[in-house]
C-alpha cells in the first residue's frame, strides 16, 4: 500500500500498485495489467497506481471535486459505435475530462465510418465486461480501435477508469499510447461546453 503522498495529485486514503490488487479491479482490467506484466518484467505496468474511491462518487466533476483531482488530469474513455456498409464496430476514444471526444468529425473520419455514435450503455458495459462510469482504456476487447487524444498522451499522469465505479487507475498518459490498438490523434478532442 502506498499513501497519497506518493501520488502525483489528489487525497485518497489508499492506493496500491494495481496489478497486485486485481480483485479490486474489473476482470478484464486484471487480465489485462498481469498479461501485461508477465510479458515485460519491470515494464511500464508497475507505473499503473489503483486509489481506492466511493463508487457514489464516480462520475468526473464529483469524483474531483471529493478527491481534489484537478479536472486537467482526469480522462474519460468513451465507447462508440461506427457504422459502415450495413456493420457495426465499436471502439473507444480517450480524452481529457476537460474537453469532450468529437465522435462526429474526428472519431468518424478516422474510423471511416458513415456514422458515428456513442455506444448505448448496455452495450458499452456487456461488450467491455466493465461498470458503466468506470470503463477504462486498459482491458478493452481484442481488436478495438483505441483512439488517444493527444493531450492525454502528454499529460505526465492521468487518471482513468479501473472498470469498476469504485477506484480509479493513476498512470503516466504515455503509457495509455503503449496499449494494443492504441493510437495517437491530435484532432480527437472539442472543447467541453461551459457548465451551467
């Protein structure tokens, strides 16, 4: 266990390195980090941190504001369904939690899809076998486009989802480029409208 004070930002009462506490995590995220770590003794996957959070407090601006997260730091992965010649693939964007993905322009056109859309959540959530406020870039199924905004590339260290509501996953945004399908874009995120 380690304490906040080792972390790069935020107020948690726990934290661990994840891939030792895998039953803290969504199945596919566990498999995910120890394949990970059993392929690459020492490898970037010993970066990942698991703070442990209230599942009540999952969503982006309450988890921040409870945790003192600035916004800046925290990322949302987002589920969503291209539609091209009848067919239907899903992939995942990943953007700062200060913007919001541009499924319209930027996921559409990358994919080159006719049409682009969130994923309903019941599909998001059977498909990625994780929690609705908790889905996550790490663990995503098998051959799923992985669309990282480049800001979240270059943020030293970004929080995600752990596949679950309860706990989140601190790690540097380079790492998040260094998953399978991951790809870097620069035109990916839209500013965020202002809050009422």
């Amino acid at each position: 266990m380690s304490t906040s004070a080792e972390l790069p930002f935020g107020r948690f009462d726990e934290a661990w390195t994840a891939v030792e506490r895998p039953e803290l995590l969504a199945p596919p995220v566990a498999a995910a980090l120890r394949a990970w770590a059993d392929a690459e003794p020492g490898a970037p996957v010993r970066s990942v941190r698991l703070v442990d959070t209230d599942p009540e407090r999952a969503d982006t601006a309450a988890f921040c504001a409870a945790y003192d997260v600035p916004a800046e730091v925290s990322a949302n992965c987002v589920v969503v369904a291209a539609k091209r010649g009848g067919r239907t693939a899903l992939a995942a964007g990943v953007v700062l939690a200060t913007t919001r993905l541009d499924v319209n322009r930027a996921v559409r056109r990358h994919l080159g899809a006719r049409k682009a859309s969130f994923a309903p959540v019941e599909l998001a959530v059977a498909e990625t076998g994780m929690e609705y406020g908790g889905i996550t870039p790490i663990g995503l199924p098998d051959g799923w486009p992985l669309l990282i905004d480049e800001a979240v590339a270059d943020t030293p260290y970004v929080l995600v989802g752990s596949g679950r509501r309860r706990g989140k996953l601190i790690l540097p945004g380079a790492v998040l480029a260094q998953l399978p399908g991951a790809q870097v874009l620069s035109d990916l995120a839209v500013p965020a409208p202002p809050a009422d």
